[in-house]
C-alpha cells in the first residue's frame, strides 16, 4: 500500500446533505509523481458523486503550495473561506477547496 483516502458527508458548518468532503489523502514521497496521488484521488470523487453528494469539498494547510497546486490542477479551486486547525501545537491556517461534482 503506498496511499490511502478517507471521504464521506461533509463536517461543515451549514453544509447541505448533498456535500461531501475529502477528509484524509495520503501519498508516500516515493510514490509522488507517477499518476498513483491523481488516480487515488479521481476515485475519492468518483465514490463521492456515486454516494449522491453533488458538492465536495476538502481543507488544506494554506502554506501547503504542493498539495494546492495538485488541487487546482484537477479542477478544485478555493471558496474563499479560511479556518484554523492545531498542528504541532499551533493553529495553523487552512483554506478551504471545493467542486462540484
């Protein structure tokens, strides 16, 4: 196993019964840029869409420019909306990117 993703209806506050969420996408450094990242996560849409959700949507660290570029390349953008989230005892900022699905 070199990857995994967790997904399912969207934790967000005021998120209809239509919207699901990324949760978790994982990757191992060596198996970065073979197509193995793209394909995990065209699934993780596929399930969605075929669960019924309409929307999607996932929270990234917004200094995380790799994971960022990645989203936007397969066609997510970011909502505009900000949060932030304890790492590493910190509350770093993340960014929100959504899609319709």
């Amino acid at each position: 196993m070199v990857g995994f993703s967790g997904f399912g209806a969207s934790h967000d506050d005021g998120a209809t019964d239509t919207t699901g969420e990324i949760r978790t996408i994982y990757l191992l450094e060596e198996a970065a840029g073979k197509g193995i990242g793209r394909d995990l996560f065209a699934r993780a849409n596929e399930r969605l869409r075929d669960l019924g959700y309409r929307r999607a949507t996932l929270w990234v660290l917004e200094t995380n420019e790799r994971s960022r570029r990645f989203y936007e390349k397969a066609g997510w953008s970011w909502d505009g909306t900000t949060s932030a989230h304890q790492f590493d005892c910190a509350n770093l900022p993340i960014v929100r990117y959504a899609t319709d699905l």
